[in-house]
C-alpha cells in the first residue's frame, strides 16, 4: 500500500478501501495477489475516501515491495500490543484499588519458631501466624512491617509499644495483664521434652541432675521449674533464644535434653537427631498480642477472619495449619520460574483476550458475591446470635433488617420482628421499665450492652443479652445500628444452679458453712438476739469403717432430717461438713437454746435407721449467745465450736454453753499451731532413731526413725501433741517428706561412715496416701540420696488404711512396685478386714505396745499377741512388737514365734550421734534377745 496513506490518513479505511477494491476485481483481485507474493510492484485505481489526507492520488505510483509491507505491518502490530498491555496494567491497577497511602502499618514481631514463624531460605516471614496475618492485612488493606528479634526481646518491645503485633503469644494471666489478646484462639500446643536415642527419660524425676535447653523468659520456662520444684527435683537451665538453638545445645553437648512446643519439635526433632519423650506440660493457646490498650480493632478483625476461616474447611485457616504441619517441600526448580511463566501467561492473555479476561472477572466476581450471600445466609440461619440493623424512625429505633435465625431462636415471626415497635411486646413487663432508651444512649456513646427478658409466643422466657453498636453516618443523616441478640438463658441457668452447689451441701441438701456466715451477718446487723447451736455425730466415723460410707451418708440424711423436724420455723440449719451441723436460733436466750440442745439430744436416743441397720448415734451439742459470746459470724461460731470440744470432752451425748474459759485452750492451740507453721523453716525438726532387733539373734535389723521438736521455749514436744495439730491444719505433708527425705539422707551417711544399718521405717500419715504424689516423692528422694528401694520401709497406721481401703490399695501397690517395703503400724487398735488385708501388699505386721505391755498381766492381750503373730505367719509377713521394755515380754515373744522387737529394752529413740556409739557397743556385746 501507498506510504503516504498509511502515514497521512486514517489508514483502517485505507485498508478497508484496498481490500475492497483488490477482492472486488476478479482477475484484477488474482493479479494483484500473485504480484503481492512475488514481492512485484503494482497500483491501485484512485481512492475517492475523502478522509484520506490528500487522496490515494497522490501516493507514487509504484507500490513497496512484500517484504517492507510486512515489516510495517509487524510494527503497526507491535505498537498495538504494547498499547493494549498498558491498558490491562492501567485496568488492572484501577480494579484493584491499589492505593496504599493510607493503609496503616503493623510492626509485627519476627522470631525463629518454625512452623509456626520463621525467616525462610531467602529471609523472607513465613509460618502459620505469618500466612494468616499477610491474608488478613491483604483482605482488610493493611501494610505489615516484620520487625526481626530474639523472643525475649520481641516481647520486651511488644510491652514498650515500640510493637503493634507479636505472633504466636501462649495466654497467661500475667501477659494477660501486660497486653491485649484476641478471643478466637490461632492454634493448640503444649510443651515437650526431647533427648538423643541412647537416653533413658520417661518422666519428670528423670530430669534430676539433668541440662534442660528451653527458650529464654517463656511460660514453660516458669512452668517447669514450679514442676520440678514440687517433685524435688535438681536440675540445670541452659538458655537459649530460640527453639533451634535449644536443639543445637542438645546435639552439640552443651545440654543433655531440649523443651520445644510440638509444632517445631515433631517438624525439626530429626533434622538434629532428637526423638520425643513422654514428658507433656503446660498445654498453651496461642495468639495474636498487642501492646496494652492499643489496636482493638486490629484484634477485632483478626477474631473476625478467624472465627469465620474455622467454620470452612477449605479456608486459608486450614491451609496454613497444614503447610504448618507438613514437612517442607522440595523446591526442584529455579525460584523465579513461577514468576516468570505467570508474567509471560499474564502478558499472552492480556494481549490475545483482554476482553474475554474482564467478562470472566465480571462473572466470576457475580459467582462469588453469590456464593459469598449464600454462605452468609447459611451461617446466620445456622448462628446462635441473632442480628438486627437498626435506623432511626420517628424518634425511635426501627428494626430495618432481621437475621433468618431470629424465629427459630427466639419463636418471634419474622412480620412481627420487623413490625414498629412489636419487640417491646415481647419483653418481659418486669423488665420493660429498666430499659434505657437505646437511640438516646447511642446518640451520646458509641455503644450500649444490656440484658433483659423475652416472651415469646409460646411463653418461654428467654434471657437476652444484647449489644447494640452505633454505625458510621454522615453529619444530619439518621443514626443507623447494629444490634445482637445472644440467648443466655442456659448461663443464667447454670450460673444459679452453681450459686446452689456453692450455698447448699449435695450430701443433705442443707445450707452450706458459706450461706450459713451470710445468715449470721444479717441476724447480727439485725441487732436481735440469737443462739448459734453447733451439733456433731458422735462416732460417726466408726460406723463408716465399720459398715461403709454409703450407709454413714443415709445416716447424714437422716440426722439431717431428724434436726430439721426440730427446728423452730424461725431456725435456720446447715451442714458445716463431716458430720458437724450448725443451727440458728434467733430471738432465743439461753434457756430456748438449752431445751433445743436437750430435745435434740433426746431424740438421737433413738435409732436414725430402721430394717436390718437400726444406728443409734449419740449428738453432742456446742451453745453461743449472741451479742453476749460475740457479735459477728465468725467469733459466735468459733465459740459454739469450743463449747461443743469440750461437750465432747466431758462425753458423748452432752451438752455445753460457752464460757470465756474455753478460750484458753484455744489460746494455747493457736501458739501451738502458729508455732508448728514456723518449726520446718526455722530447723527445729529432729529426727530419733530407735533400734529394731532380731528376737533369735539379737541383730540389729534396722531403726524406726521417730520425729521431735525442739521448740526454743516450749522445749521438747512430743509428736502426741503437734502431730493432730499439724494433720488438721494441713502440715503434715510437708512434715512428712521431710521426714522422708532426712531419714533416707541420714542412712546414706551411715552407709558412707561404715556403720551398716539394715533399714529404715518411716511413718506416713493419712494426708500423704495420695497416688498422684507419694510414689513419685518417694522415687524422687530415693534417687537423690541414693538408697536402695527395699532398705525403706513405710508405717501407716492400721486405721488410717481402714478409712478409704480401695485408695489405700491402689498407693501401697504403687510403693510396692518400686520395691518399697510396707508395714501396718499399730496392728490390733482398728477395724481391719481380713479379705482387705490379705490384698494389701505388705512385708510386716506391727504388735502395738498396748497389747505388749499385758502381756504376764492379761491373758487376753497375750492370746491377742499370739493371734496377730500366728496372722503375720499364714500371710508371710514378719512381725515387730512394740514397746518391748520387760525382759519377760521379749522372751514371751520369741517364743511365740515373733520375728522382731524394739522398746526401751533395748533402748530409746537416740539422736544420729547416740544410735551411732549403741550400735558400736551393742556389736560388740554377746547376741541376746
């Protein structure tokens, strides 16, 4: 074609014009085509388009050859495709509003804690809080800056606000007061302990003298030692600032085992040739946190994102978790290939089929409004929160927009919801009146949370709590708002049925000591008179050894029964626990109170069960007065209780009002136990060793160690007169591993001196029976002193085994299987059962000295002795007498078969430094019995 027309006209008409004028010639159009493909020269007639600048009859007569042609018309081509890709990246750029000038800026804390988050191989955040956070940011508009740190100091930063976000936060309640946490949790995890293969940790007592590796200023950190701390157990903290550090330690010997979460120990343990143990601790949830007080509406919306990723299966949410829990994959191919093949693919289409490309976004745009709609529609039907858009109307708040859900849940038609003013038909009358006018409250604050109750039109009732929030509007627009409504009827439910299981006492039913203290302060600032009666069971215990604890509850039922039919109709009575009851009496002085105490009394004479169990107890009865013996709960109820200890001082069966000499005693208990919680810290704990002896061979076969204080004033107390004291006030188990503890401590010593004592035995009170914690200080302290498992014998008294048989069991058998041996202390005094005591695991019967000391003066404790030494034979357990002090008491035992003795016969509970000058002497002595 001519190059004038092509540069100087409009030249798609020039084109159209040649085109017609070849393809409208018959042979002319044949000619024209094969002088074309010979690269030949040729004309056109004239043009007579007038938009052609100067006409087609001024172009040279001669046209170019094929080949210049071609080459413009690849240039006119070229220029067209560069033209429509600056077009799609304009477009591009508008759909996507990519304006980020006033996107805010997260600082986000970045520390070494794969999978979860971590710099990859080419320094760039990954993990699954920075999936998660780099999705949310993309969809809410946000710009995220990675800040890089170490944990500790990432946290510190975080507190200081020089951090808007830090990842992968464990909630506790002291970071909970230090920053702000989302409520929908990100993931789960909890802490575990990693070793090499050669090894051996199956539980905590084998981290004793160990190197632990864990992550500097962490809640596991915490966490494990208060652990270890409580189980006695020494060990070694080696820090560390990440977890791959901590596992670097362990692989390069700096430490012998490593703490990580579980994300990075089962993605990372092999890679340093670590395998995981049985050690779980300090199960966490993990977070989003922000600097106190600051970002709540970031917090907002990554609750939002979350809450409604962890309802969709095929969410980002569950991508992330899995890329988390995956190993990582291998890249096989060059890193800019993907991008490289997107741009060259993104290029061609926009090239070839720009405008296929924008219809299918338009398309794909309506499909996912409409999948979006529906699965919105879906989650509100399928919600437990009902929502409501409010607007402003004639001065009031109209419903403009209810959620589906609200008939299913609250049995309120949709016509009726969105009625004017229909709802506050349904509100409860009661409540109607204490409602605040809702517009007037969001006119002047931004929100408004209240409760109240709804009827619906069946007539259930159901308690609403609603939050109403004040949305966005121009200035002299209608004030628009959104309302949710959340049922609470099962909270409140639950809440008051909590509030009568923390008021009222399960067994009975009765008012609990809780209710009973709220009783008393109002009859005290009441300023009437009143009697406070404390009533206890006697010998209620005996009948739980004896017959069992589920017919001991029928008689607390009964007995329950038996005072309430008692009581005035102004009276008040709750169960203080066991079998102790407490009963209010007001307006009565102390004649009304004593013909109470004297009616109750009476009629416990008479048996509390009938049919093949008629239980007779006895009640003893504590009186107080008030205002005369106090005026507030807990002074009239601390005298009523020193008026019933002595009653049942003075017997079963009696009665006692309360005299100020009673304080006293009470005095003299309270310096007591006041005194006994300062003993331990302040040493004043002495162990004494008692021999024990073979009767055949006079060997010494061991020592009991027996327990002293040395009260710097009182002087020396004996274990008689602190130990009940120590049991009630929950002492005793410290006490006793102490005890446990020094004894094993002091045989070690001996061992190391040459002296060689056989044994040790320890006594164990009621409080220490526990299977989640004996066995294991046991073990522990058995470790750490380095004594052998069989060489340690534990007394429990017979009576104290009685109480729970089946528990006692379940810990003996515990003890037994690390080889402890296990004695009946006091054999005789209780109320064992031979089918129990034949399943306990035990090595030894004690004889206990009050049976000894008949013997040549009782028959009946001599054949007593017998039967408990022919018992211990036919079980093949050994038997030690007590309290051996006669030289014919011991021959009475030897030649009753009995195995071994101790008592003053052969000496007394001697310090460490005397037990260790009568064993020499004694070693050196003839062997007598």
């Amino acid at each position: 074609m001519p190059t004038a027309c092509w540069r100087g006209c409009c030249w798609p008409r020039c084109w159209a014009i040649w085109r017609r004028r070849c393809t409208t010639r018959g042979s002319a159009a044949t000619a024209c085509s094969r002088r074309w493909r010979a690269g030949g020269r040729f004309r056109l007639p004239a043009p007579t388009d007038s938009r052609c600048i100067g006409g087609l009859a001024r172009y040279p007569a001669a046209m170019p050859s094929g080949i210049a042609t071609m080459r413009q018309r690849t240039a006119w081509f070229t220029l067209f495709a560069l033209l429509l890709t600056a077009i799609a990246v304009w477009g591009v750029h508008l759909l996507r509003g990519n304006d980020g000038s006033a996107a805010p800026t997260l600082r986000v804390g970045l520390y070494e804690n794969a999978p979860k988050i971590y710099r990859d191989r080419d320094g760039h955040p990954a993990g699954l809080f920075v999936e998660l956070l780099d999705e949310i940011a993309r969809r809410e508009g946000w710009r995220v800056q990675y800040v890089p740190c170490t944990w500790a100091d990432c946290l510190a930063q975080l507190e200081a606000g020089q951090l808007d976000l830090m990842p992968d936060v464990a909630y506790t309640p002291e970071r909970g007061r230090l920053f702000d946490f989302h409520t929908v949790p990100v993931a789960h995890s909890w802490s575990q302990v990693y070793k090499h293969h050669g090894l051996v940790v199956r539980a905590f007592p084998d981290l004793a003298e160990l190197r632990v590796a864990l992550l500097r200023d962490s809640v596991q950190e915490g966490e494990l030692r208060h652990l270890l701390q409580e189980l006695g157990v020494r060990w070694t903290a080696v820090g560390a600032d990440s977890y791959r550090e901590a596992f670097r330690a362990v692989h390069d010997g700096r430490a012998d085992v490593a703490v990580a979460n579980n994300f990075f120990g089962a993605r990372s343990g092999r890679d340093f040739g670590l395998e995981e143990t049985a050690i779980l601790f300090n199960p966490a949830t993990l977070y989003f946190a922000a600097p106190r007080g600051r970002h709540a509406a970031v917090l907002a919306r990554i609750d939002h994102w979350l809450r409604a990723w962890q309802q969709a299966p095929d969410s980002v949410y569950f991508r992330a978790m899995r890329h988390a829990m995956m190993p990582p994959p291998l890249t096989v191919t060059p890193p800019w290939l993907p991008a490289a093949v997107a741009a060259a693919a993104a290029l061609v289409l926009a090239l070839l089929v720009f405008s296929l490309v924008l219809r299918w976004r338009v398309r794909a745009a309506t499909v996912d409004a409409t999948a979006a709609r529906n699965r919105l529609e879906l989650v509100l039907e399928v919600s437990p929160v009902a929502l409501f858009l409010l607007r402003e109307e004639d001065g009031e708040l109209a419903v403009e927009w209810a959620s589906p859900n609200v008939p299913r849940l609250y049995g309120v038609p949709a016509d009726e919801v969105l009625a004017p003013g229909r709802w506050k038909q349904h509100v409860h009358p009661d409540d109607l009146p204490t409602l605040e006018p809702a517009l007037d409250h969001l006119r002047r604050h931004p929100s408004l949370t209240r409760e109240y109750r709804v009827v619906d039109e069946a007539g259930t009732v159901h308690h609403v709590h609603e939050a109403l929030r004040a949305l966005p509007a121009e200035a002299g627009q209608p004030l628009r708002a959104l309302s949710t409504w959340t049922d609470v009827s099962e909270a409140k439910a639950h809440a008051a049925e909590l509030s009568h299981l923390a008021h009222h006492d399960s067994l009975t039913g009765l008012p609990n000591r809780r209710l009973l203290r709220l009783f008393l302060e109002d009859a005290a600032r009441g300023g009437r008179g009143f009697a406070v009666v404390v009533l206890d069971l006697d010998r209620l215990r005996g009948v739980n050894d004896t017959l069992g604890h589920e017919l001991g509850d029928q008689v607390l039922r009964a007995a329950s029964q038996r005072l309430q039919a008692r009581l005035p109709a102004e009276g008040f009575l709750a169960r203080l626990g066991g079998d102790e009851f407490a009963a209010v009496l007001p307006g009565a002085a102390e004649a009304e109170a004593d013909a109470f105490a004297l009616d109750v009394t009476d009629a416990f004479t008479r048996p509390l069960l009938g049919g093949a169990s008629p239980t007779v107890l006895t009640i003893s009865v504590g009186i107080a007065l008030a205002p005369a013996n106090g005026d507030d709960a807990d002074t009239l109820l601390r005298h009523a209780e020193l008026a019933l200890y002595e009653a049942k001082r003075l017997g079963t069966g009696r009665r006692q009002l309360f005299q100020p000499a009673l304080s006293t005693g009470a005095a003299q208990r309270l310096a007591l136990e006041t005194g006994l919680r300062m003993a331990l810290p302040r040493q004043q704990f002495r162990l004494h060793y008692q021999p024990q002896l073979d009767l055949r061979s006079g060997a010494l076969a061991g020592v009991e160690a027996l327990l002293r204080w040395e009260h710097p004033e009182l002087g020396m107390i004996p274990p008689a007169q602190f130990i009940p004291v120590a049991e009630e006030t929950g002492q005793i188990e410290e006490i006793g591993q102490w005890v446990l503890l020094e004894a094993c401590r002091q045989l070690r010593a001996w061992d190391e001196a040459g002296l060689g004592v056989a044994g040790m035995s320890v006594n164990c009170s009621v409080q220490q029976l526990d299977a989640d914690r004996l066995p294991a200080q046991v073990a522990a302290i058995l470790a750490a002193t380095g004594i052998a498992a069989d060489r340690l014998e534990l007394e429990i008294t017979e009576s104290v085994l009685m109480r729970d048989p089946e528990h006692a069991i379940v810990v003996l058998q515990a003890l037994k299987a690390q080889g402890v041996r296990l004695a009946i202390d006091d054999f005789g005094t209780g109320y064992s059962s031979l089918a129990y005591l034949r399943r306990l695991p035990l090595t030894r019967l004690k004889i206990d000295r009050a049976f000894v000391s008949g013997i040549g003066n009782d028959p009946g404790d001599e054949e007593i002795c017998r039967t408990v030494i022919a018992l211990g034979r036919n079980l093949g357990l050994e038997t030690l007498a007590e309290g051996v002090e006669q030289a014919h008491e011991a021959a009475f035992l030897r030649d009753g078969g009995c195995t071994l003795a101790q008592g003053f016969h052969y000496a007394r509970a001697l310090p460490p430094e005397a037990l260790v000058a009568w064993v020499t002497a004694h070693r050196r002595q003839p062997r007598r019995a």
